[in-house]
C-alpha cells in the first residue's frame, strides 16, 4: 500500500508539471529594453566649433526619431563638473520626452574639460538598467583641467576614463565617440582606443553638419533601417519640393528635416498606386523650432516633400526607413534535444523577400536560443559565408524555442524568429531477461540500465510501482535494483521510468526456484541450459512483449473521461471531417482498439492502421497506450515506440500521422467536466 502512494505520489507531481509546461509554452519573447545615453562636452572651446548650438538641436530632433517603445534615452552635458544630469526616460512618453528636450537645450558652453567625469556619469546611470546599453561621447578634444577649481588633474581624469572602458567592456556597453575639430587639435588615438576597446564607434568631424550623418551612422544601421540623404542645401526664399521613392518596401519612414533657422512650414504627401487606384497619405507632422519630422507606415509609392525656407536658408532632409525583418531558420534534419544540430540563418521581410546587402560578417553578429518553458538561453556558434548565416546548437531541453539575432553595430538591431519545437523520445525497453533466483540465495543487485535507455541519453529515473511481495522483496537505490527471496514461483516486478519530461510502465520479470527444481538431474539441467540458449538466441532477435491479451488479463481499472478527435490532415481526394467525440466511462470492456471508434470511416483506419492501436483502462483515471502499427505516433513532445507500454493521463494529446504523412489525427483525452 505504502508503494502505490509513492507511485500515485510520483505521477501526480509529473501531470502537475506538464500541466505547468502547457500553460508556460504560451510566453511569448519579449525584446530588451534599449538605453542610450548621450555625453556631450560643454566646455569653453565648444564655443568655437557649435556657436549656434547646432549640437543641441540636432540631438533633440533624433531623440523624436526614436518612437521604438524598447528605447530609452539620458542626456550629461559636462565640462570640468556634470552641468544637467537626465535619467534615461522612453521617448513614448510625451511629458518625459520633452523634459529631455528642455534639459538638451539649456547647457551653456564654459570652462573646462574633463571627459573621465563625463563618461563615468553616463557609467552609473547605465550600471543597474537591464537590457542593451549604449553611450554616445561628443567632445572637441582631450581632457584639460589646467585652469579648474575642482581639485582634479588630467591623470585623474584620465584613470577614470579608463577604469570606466574596462567596466563597459565587461558589461558590454560600446562607447561611440564623436569629436570635433581639425585632427591635431583633438586626441584623436585616446576617443578611437575609447570605442574601439568598447565594440563602439568612432568617428572625426570638421563641421557640425556634418554630425546627423554620424548620429544616423550610430543609431540606424544595420539591415532593418536605410538612410538617404534626400538634399542638402542653402535655398532662397519660396517654396521647395523633393521626390523621394524608396527602392524596397518600408514598414515605417521618418522624414527628417534640419534647417539652420526656424522651420514655418512643411507638406509631405505619400502616393500610392494600388490596383490602378492612386491614393494619397497625409503622415504625422511635428516641426519644432529648427527641425521637422514626418512619419508614414508601409510605404509603397512615391513620397513628396515640400518646405518653405527664407532667403539663404539651409535645409537638409533624410529620409529614414525601417522593415521588420524575421530570421529563417532552415534544418537539415528533424530537431531533437541532445544532438547537435546544423543550421542556417537567412533574413526575410515581412513580404517573404529576402533582405538584401545584409553584412554577413560573423564578427557583426550574435545568435542565441531561448526556452519558453524554462527561460534557458543557449548560445550558438555562427559563421557566415556572404549569402547567409551557418552554425550548430546543441538543446538540453525539448520544448519551445526562439531564436534572437542580434546585429552587434546597432544596439537597436534584434531580430526574433518564428517559433521551433524541440522533440523528447521517451525511455524505452532494451532487454526483457528474466532474473533467476534461488530460495537459498542472497540479495541480488540487478543494474537497470541493462533494461532501459534513453535515446536522448537523459538521466533515468526509476521508482516501484507493484512488487511480488510473497516471491521476492525489491528496493531501488539509484540505477540499482536490489532482489532478495522471498518465496517461490514466477511474477513481474513493475516500474515508473522518467527522463524527466515523459515516463512509460516497465517490467523486469523475476523467478525463484527450490534447489530440486534447479537442479533434478544433470541431463535434465544440460537440457534446460541448451533451450536456454536457444531461446535467449531467440529472444535477443525479437524482444520479449507484453501482448495486449496478457495487458488486458492484468488490468484492474475502468476507463474514465472522454476522446475529442480531430483530423488535421487528409488525404486530398477526401472531405473535411468535423472534430468528433467518444465517451469512454461506459465502455466495460479491458481493452478497445482505436479502429471500434472509428468504423464509420474504413478508409482512415486503413491509413492510420487505427486496428493495431489499443487503449487499456488503468488506475488513477489513466490509459495505457500500445500499437504495433506503422504510423508514427507521439503523446505530446515525446514519440511512442511500437510494443511498448505508456501511461495517458487527462489533458495529454496524442498524434497518430500515417505512414506516408497524407493523414493526420489529435486525439485528446478529458474529464467529462
């Protein structure tokens, strides 16, 4: 009594945690929040390179070209001290986003320069965000604190800035410089030594122009986005227009226009031609102080701009675009865990076209897979050859997986694929030798991985389920059966085998003879050991099974609950079939073949070969499945060999396809609740 607790014990907490795998399979991967952080110098010399502040505007109009949900922006302005200070806030947030704006705005340019304060700032508001992290440096130049009151000099500085390079490193924050000025004036090697150590970006600008190319060179690169610079120029007083077409199409395209005055008027009307009809979109427009910034979704046609400018007015407009992008991923082969596997990456749009231009340089990329059930996320190994991505995982876990592509010189660039199934094969027989004992003898010590394997080489856990109590005693300790007599005679001793995600009912078969019957006479003894050997000869040819009639002469149990049958593919000259239903509390018998359920359709028990599947009822409101049909056949993740035993319990499905996959067919078992 005290072992059927155990087992019913056992079998409670597996239902109970396959229930739970059901319920977390339904997650859905969810990108990292996105944190930039931009450092900008405010020192005296900055007055020389942006007298007009151009750095200031130009940051705050790519601030609102940021409308991803994930991304969140902090402002520093530094010289020798830390003049503003702004956490990173999500531009979503209107209220939060203009409060960035006005701190953007309000730094004056004074004093002198210490980059190590700057940047280790920017440090400690990264230090405890969870998700991808950035730091974008503009500076005209070196440390310098020859004049400051702080109580700091350039050797301070200087360490600082290195102890932050090594703890970005490690934290994987890339540090993008951006500075101003002719070359010689600026430390040039030091800011390139910053980013390059960082996995960053660095770059050597003359003229504040030049700075929204760069920012677009920072925060839009990558395969989902292409920027054109649709024209840049000093206008006279009127009205302007520019065409622009995109070469493919765009999920989403921000116009973005920057002017060296205040910008009083702009028009930006989207053509689309569809089905020989020409419509017109008119996209969101916000223009503040000296930038605009326009916004269409699935831009198909062509995209005209106009603008108003005053006399010797400049204006420059880029166009930014973005697709979703989905990563492909082809196998050569059906995916089961424990197995390394070879794989392929190529990138497609939201229209199936495959993304073209891509750098499929190995160093640009990182690949990672991640277990919905478990949250296990496993690295894998890439290499590209131009045309696409290669590589090889190995999964510990069956389940559900996503795989998330990052493209490391965007911090903006990740791309999640379509779901992937990781299969389980279940525990099976390998052996059905009947362990030989003597009234006389001892404990004997049977090793049970010598009956049972896993194919996926799992960890095998074993407990008693039923023991011969008046023929032997039986304990397990570990992969070890121990047997000690008990009595005399013949009978079965029964167990639960788990790999941890599946389990099926195993039996090792015992015997226990007198000293007569072991020994009556040496002929007779030379005679049992020749058919011993032939039929161990035999047996190890064709295994020892339990057949149905002796399953249904041992089952005690009723059966309970109901079937919901569903055909989820037929043959093509057939009609759909509607989702059909068996009860199965008033059926009496001990054994039903699958086929009895299905007889009103002889051409699908022919297909599936139904008429060699059986269901026995069992105990604790479960069913025992076996077959010895040809049809491949899986009760949820886990495929189920022919003549073997496996245990059904309420909420499980099981899979039957044919054998030449034209028909397939859901079986699940329910309460009648």
């Amino acid at each position: 009594m005290k072992r059927k607790i155990m087992y019913f014990a056992a079998i409670f907490l597996l239902l109970f945690s396959i229930i739970r795998w059901d319920v977390f399979a339904q997650e859905k991967l969810v990108e990292e929040d996105i944190y930039i952080v931009f450092v900008v110098d405010h020192s005296g010399s900055m007055n020389e390179q942006d007298s007009q502040n151009v750095i200031s505007d130009t940051l705050k109009a790519f601030v609102d070209t940021l409308q991803s949900e994930e991304v969140q922006v902090g402002y520093i302005a530094y010289n020798d001290r830390i003049i503003t200070s702004h956490q990173p806030v999500s531009i979503q947030d209107k209220e939060q986003g203009e409060k960035l704006k006005e701190a953007i705005g309000e730094a004056p340019n004074k004093g002198e320069t210490d980059i190590g304060i700057g940047l280790g700032e920017a440090y400690r508001m990264l230090e405890k965000c969870q998700g991808k992290r950035m730091i974008v440096l503009i500076s005209d130049g070196e440390t310098d604190l020859t004049h400051s009151d702080t109580g700091r000099i350039k050797e301070d500085s200087d360490r600082d800035v290195q102890e932050i390079v090594l703890k970005c490193r490690e934290g994987e924050i890339p540090i993008s410089t951006i500075f101003f000025g002719e070359e010689k004036e600026a430390n040039v090697q030091e800011l390139k030594d910053v980013s390059m150590r960082t996995a960053g970006k660095s770059y050597l600008i003359q003229e504040t122009d030049e700075l929204p190319g760069v920012l677009c060179d920072v925060l839009y690169s990558g395969p989902s986005y292409s920027v054109y610079e649709a024209g840049s120029s000093i206008y006279g007083e009127g009205n302007q227009k520019i065409s622009y077409e995109p070469a493919v199409y765009a999920d989403e395209l921000t116009v973005l226009l920057l002017s060296d005055k205040d910008i009083n008027h702009v028009d930006i009307v989207q053509n689309a031609e569809t089905e020989n009809v020409t419509t017109t979109e008119t996209p969101s427009l916000e223009i503040s102080g000296k930038y605009a910034i326009g916004r269409l979704r699935g831009v198909k046609g062509p995209v005209n701009i106009g603008f108003d400018t005053g006399q010797s007015q400049r204006m420059t407009v880029y166009i930014i675009g973005r697709r979703s992008i989905t990563p492909i991923l082809e196998w050569q082969e059906e995916i089961y865990k424990n197995q390394l596997l070879d794989f392929k990456i190529r990138l497609e749009d939201r229209n199936r076209d495959a993304v073209k231009n891509v750098n499929y340089d190995t160093a640009a990329w990182q690949a990672e897979f991640k277990n919905l059930q478990t949250g296990e996320v496993i690295q894998a190994e890439i290499i590209g050859n131009g045309q696409e991505l290669s590589g090889t995982v190995c999964f510990h876990n069956s389940g559900e997986y996503l795989l998330s592509l990052n493209f490391l010189e965007n911090v903006q660039s990740t791309y999640i694929s379509e779901s992937i199934n990781v299969l389980n094969v279940l525990p099976g027989s390998i052996s059905s030798k009947e362990v030989g004992l003597l009234t006389i003898s001892g404990q004997q010590t049977v090793t049970l991985k010598e009956y049972f394997t896993d194919s996926d080489d799992d960890t095998l856990y074993f407990e008693l389920q039923e023991v011969p109590e008046d023929i032997v005693k039986a304990e397990i300790q570990g992969t070890l059966l121990l047997i000690e007599p008990e009595g005399r005679g013949r009978g079965e001793i029964k167990l639960l085998i788990s790999d941890g995600e599946g389990s099926l009912v195993g039996s090792i078969p015992v015997r226990v003879k007198s000293l007569p019957e072991a020994y009556w006479q040496v002929l007779v003894a030379l005679i049992c050991v020749l058919a011993f050997c032939i039929i161990k000869i035999w047996t190890k040819r064709n295994k020892v099974i339990l057949i149905p009639e002796q399953m249904e002469s041992k089952n005690e149990g009723a059966f309970t609950g109901k079937l919901n049958a569903y055909f989820t593919l037929l043959p093509e000259e057939m009609e759909e079939i509607p989702p059909l239903t068996f009860a199965l509390h008033p059926i009496r018998e001990k054994k039903i073949a699958m086929a009895d359920m299905f007889s009103d359709y002889p051409e699908l028990i022919d297909v599936l070969t139904l008429d060699e599947i059986y269901l026995f009822p069992a105990e604790n409101r479960q069913m025992i499945l076996y077959h010895k049909s040809d049809s491949t056949i899986m009760i949820g993740n886990s495929i189920v060999c022919r003549k073997m035993q496996y245990l059904v319990s309420y909420g499980n499905v099981i899979y039957i396809t044919s054998k030449d996959g034209t028909c397939e067919l859901e079986v699940h078992y329910i309460s009648m609740i």
